[in-house]
C-alpha cells in the first residue's frame, strides 16, 4: 500500500504546481478507485466477500491492490501485486487471530508480466492504459493460470496457449473492451511430490473449451480518454455431453469504479 499512497502524494503536487502533463497516446498517470464482488460458483454465491480495489498507473508501471476488510482470522486481507523492471512482484498479507494485527508472506518476483491471483488480473487486464497481454501471435494467447508462485514452465508451455477474441474501447487500442479466451484442451496446475514440494502437471483433455470472458458493461469519458467502469469477467468450467463441451460458469467478478484521479482533478462514476 506504501507505494500507492506515494503515488497519491505525487498526484497531489501535481494539482498544485501544474507540471505535469497529458500524453497524446495514453492517459497521464491515474488512480483508480473501485468495489469488487466476487460470485465463486463452485463455493456457493458470494463465497468471497466484496472488497476495495486500487489500481495506479504512471509512466507504464502499474501497482494493484485487493483489500477486503471482512476476512477472517488466517484469511487473506490484503493482495498486491506490482510491475518491476523484470516482471511482476507480488504479496498476500493475512489476518491473525488479532485482528489488529496483520502477517505478510514473503514477496514473490516473477518473470511473468501479469499477476497471477484471478481478480488482480481480472483488475489489470481491464484497467491497465495498454496492458500488457500474453499474446502469443494474432491467434494465441497465454492463459492465467491463477497459481500461487511463479511457475514459469506451466506459463510457458505450448500447452498453455489459448484461442482468443480481443476487442477494444477506441482504435487507439487504450483499453481492453471485450477478451474472450478458449482452452485448446489441456489442463495445467501443481502438486505435491513425496519430498513436499510443488511440481507441474499437465493433463490432455478431451477437447477445446470457452474457459474466460471480459467484458466492460459501462464506460465514462474523462478529457479524450474512456475508461472502463464496470466490467465483468467470467471463468468457466466444462460438462461433457453427446453434443460436446458444455461451459459451467466457476467464478463471475464484477469490478465497479467510483472515482478516477488523475492530473487535473478527480472523476467520480
């Protein structure tokens, strides 16, 4: 959090002394404000509970963080997850049984550009000024596994590259408007050998399926730029039938921004 409040003071002087200025290609540096609620279909109706949501962005380094103010003791509190000059650097802070205080895992460096943790990619990948996506080529993305770590051989493996469908807010391409990804038939996760430690796995399934969709549901133009607003995503699941693959929905996040601050004031939505 101590870099999103830096960023913060940074905008604050901005308003001030009026030296910075807009970029003709991507938004000046902006913080976002937003709710998130998660539905975990596999858990049972907002299995996780709804939580605040901060997302910075300056120069094309960017910082999101999760907070959810109702987990209970030894449960997540805080997720993070930052750019680096080499990838991406993330940590879990959880609470303990007093719940005034908190434990944080050790950070986590990763090669990977994206973060790994579901929501906080769900939150990057649509609020991110020109992000970053895995694409492989105009037909093949790399999936979010959404594994704890950084398992750079599951990331990387041909196995682990998806069909997909890209949209955007405007031609300039600045925001993610619609992503559709489709698993080509494989499964990817970890697990845990005889001497404790995670190993990957990588399975052959019977055949493709539609596995993740976002989608922005509402926009707002602040100066010449729109931003998304609310956006949905949805992970999905697979039923086998005569008829073929039939999608289960797993998990739908809704991502809701309040306010956008930026150089020249504040946004709310």
């Amino acid at each position: 959090m101590r870099a999103i409040w830096r960023t913060t003071l940074f905008f604050a002087i901005g308003f001030a002394t009026g030296t910075i200025k807009s970029f003709s290609d991507l938004p000046p540096p902006y913080l976002i404000q937003a709710t998130v609620t998660v539905e975990n279909h596999q858990l049972g109706i907002s299995a996780r509970p709804a939580g605040t949501l901060t997302f910075v962005q300056s120069n094309g380094w960017w910082d999101v963080e999760i907070v959810l103010p109702s987990a209970k003791a030894g449960e997540a509190k805080v997720s993070t997850c930052r750019k680096i000059s080499n990838g991406t650097q993330s940590y879990i802070r959880f609470n303990t049984e007093n719940r005034d205080e908190i434990s944080r895992t050790p950070a986590v460096n990763c090669v990977v550009k994206h973060p790994a943790d579901s929501v906080l990619y769900d939150a990057w990948a649509s609020l991110s000024a020109r992000a970053e996506l895995p694409v492989v080529d105009t037909k093949l993305i790399r999936r979010n596994l959404d594994l704890p770590g950084c398992f750079i051989q599951l990331v990387d493996a041909p196995e682990n590259e998806a069909l997909y469908k890209l949209k955007f807010l405007d031609e300039a391409k600045t925001f993610i408007s619609f992503l559709q990804v489709t698993n080509r038939g494989f499964g990817l996760d970890t697990q845990v050998k005889g001497n404790g430690k995670l190993e990957p796995q990588i399975a052959k399934l019977r055949g493709p399926f539609l596995e993740y969709e976002l989608e922005v549901l509402a926009t707002t133009n602040i100066g010449s730029w729109t931003f998304p607003t609310l956006v949905e995503t949805r992970r999905y699941g697979f039923r086998w039938s005569n008829e073929g693959t039939q999608p289960i929905l797993i998990k739908r996040t809704q991502i809701r921004v309040e306010r956008v601050i930026f150089p020249g004031g504040i946004a709310r939505c």
